[in-house]
C-alpha cells in the first residue's frame, strides 16, 4: 500500500518520493493519520476502508474550492485514491504552532474574507460530501430556508429514527423554520461546514489555517455558530470576523437551530446522551 502512495506522490509532485519515515498522527475521530517523509519532504496521509474513497475526494475538491478564495490557508491535496483495502489522501503538511490574540484575530478576518465567496447557483455544492462519516446531501437549492429543513436537519431526522431517536417535536421544529428564518436575508456563502476547534489551528509562523472540511454553500452563520458549540475560539476571533464580515442581528437566535444539525449527527455518529441534548435544543428553539 505504502509503495503505491509513494508512486501517486511522485506522479502528482513531478518528483520521486519514496517514505523513509512514518509516524502515527491524529487522523481526526474516523481516519487513521500519518506523517510520511523521505528526509526532505513530509506529507500528511490519512487512511479509511477503501469503500470511503469518495470521502477523501470531496475533502480534496473542499479544499481546492476554498484554496481558489485566496482567503485563509488551508493544506494543499496532493492526491487521494485507493491502495488495497485502503482508501488515502495525501496532504500538504503543515507545522502546528501556538496562537496569539493577533493571529486568533487575523483568523477571524480570513475566514470573514472566505465567506465573501458566494455561489450564483444557491445553495448546496457541486457534489455531496460528508460531515463526519455521516452523507451530507448538497443538492442545489435555490431557497436557504428549504435547503436547510430539508437536506440538513431533515436528513438528520431521518438518519436519526433509523437509530432509535425520539424527537417529538422535530415536526413542529422543521415546520417552523421559515418563520425562524423569516425578514432575515441570506446569501450562499462559501463555508467550512464543521468548524469546531480540532479542524482550526496555526502554523509555527502564526498563520492561521483550517482543514477536514464538509464544504458547500450556506449562510455564514452556521461556521460561526459551530465555533462557539464546543468552544476552543478566543474574543479576538469574533472581534477580527466582524472588522471585516459583521454579523447581522438575530445571530444569537439562530445559532441553536443551525448547531442542533451538529449535535444530532453526534447522536447519529455516537449515540448516548446525544438526543437529550437535542431534544432541549429543540425545546429552547421552540420557546
């Protein structure tokens, strides 16, 4: 398997590599990550079933998509395929460093400047990717409102009965979307799609960067309010965002509804005490 990356790394750099030294990394909570170098340059290779390959691919397409925005740095795909019984995806590797309030700062105005991307097909993406190990449906919506009762907390409902899950009031909730949502005016922007603290992070120089994304195009907010569902992001990367983005008012209103999609496809991924936080996120929302 190992002979067969080496080979795509060379046909995708243009240069032989061959791997002298390997080491166990964080692949994240699904994925089995590596650390590949040949003495001179080291890439990031994560590993899943072969049957995840589409996976990777759309994480590649993620990245290139927000890598065209010029904005905030992300690791480069290199190549991604399947070897064996595995499936990979090579990336750039990129140094981990500490923040400080100016670099927090200057990540809260890069994705700002990423979010100024926007899409004249609405909302969704060109294909469907993952959240997680859980399928996100992308289909091309012209109306956020729809989009997101249907093919986010929807879907999730859906996967969720499939589980066990009791949600009594999930048709009240999706029924009421609209008016959650209503006088408030939304644009498809570019988003990560799962930005929580472990997918955020900084070079040894400062930069700031993100990765692992679940790309497509939808209201802003939703990155925002997942950074702030586990925590992790400083005041200065709220205050860089809104120099450059500010958010518009009934953000604190909505942030639940669009991180209840993330704590139900914890339920979904994870099971326990998932669907009773959801179930009281679903009776603040109402409320």
């Amino acid at each position: 398997m190992w002979t067969e990356i080496d080979t795509h790394i060379s046909q995708a750099t243009g240069e032989k590599f061959q791997t002298q030294h390997k080491r166990s990394v964080s692949g994240g909570c699904i994925n089995q990550g590596y650390a590949v170098s040949n003495n001179e340059l080291t890439y990031f290779v994560k590993l899943n079933q072969a049957s995840q390959v589409a996976m990777f691919e759309a994480e590649a397409l993620g990245l290139k998509e927000m890598i065209t925005t010029a904005s905030i740095r992300v690791p480069q795909p290199i190549c991604w395929g399947t070897a064996g019984n595995s499936s990979y995806i090579v990336l750039e590797w990129l140094e981990m460093g500490k923040s400080n309030s100016n670099s927090s700062q200057e990540m809260g105005r890069k994705l700002a400047a990423m979010h100024k991307t926007t899409s004249a097909q609405g909302f969704g993406w060109k294909i469907n990717n993952t959240i997680g190990s859980t399928p996100q449906i992308n289909t091309w919506t012209a109306d956020w409102v729809e989009f997101y009762a249907q093919h986010r907390l929807g879907y999730q409902f859906q996967l969720a009965r499939r589980k066990g899950g009791n949600f009594p009031q999930q048709n009240q909730l999706l029924a009421t979307i609209p008016e959650l949502l209503a006088d408030y005016e939304v644009q498809p922007s570019l988003v990560h799609g799962d930005l929580w603290g472990g997918n955020a992070g900084f070079t040894v120089s400062g930069e700031p960067m993100i990765f692992d994304p679940a790309t497509y195009f939808g209201d802003r907010e939703v990155d925002i309010a997942m950074t702030e569902l586990f925590g992790g992001f400083p005041a200065a990367f709220y205050q860089g965002y809104n120099e450059v983005f500010p958010l518009d008012a009934g953000y604190e209103k909505r942030k639940t509804l669009y991180n209840l999609y993330h704590i139900l496809n914890h339920f979904n991924l994870f099971g326990g005490g998932y669907s009773s936080q959801a179930n009281r996120m679903i009776d603040q929302i109402l409320r």
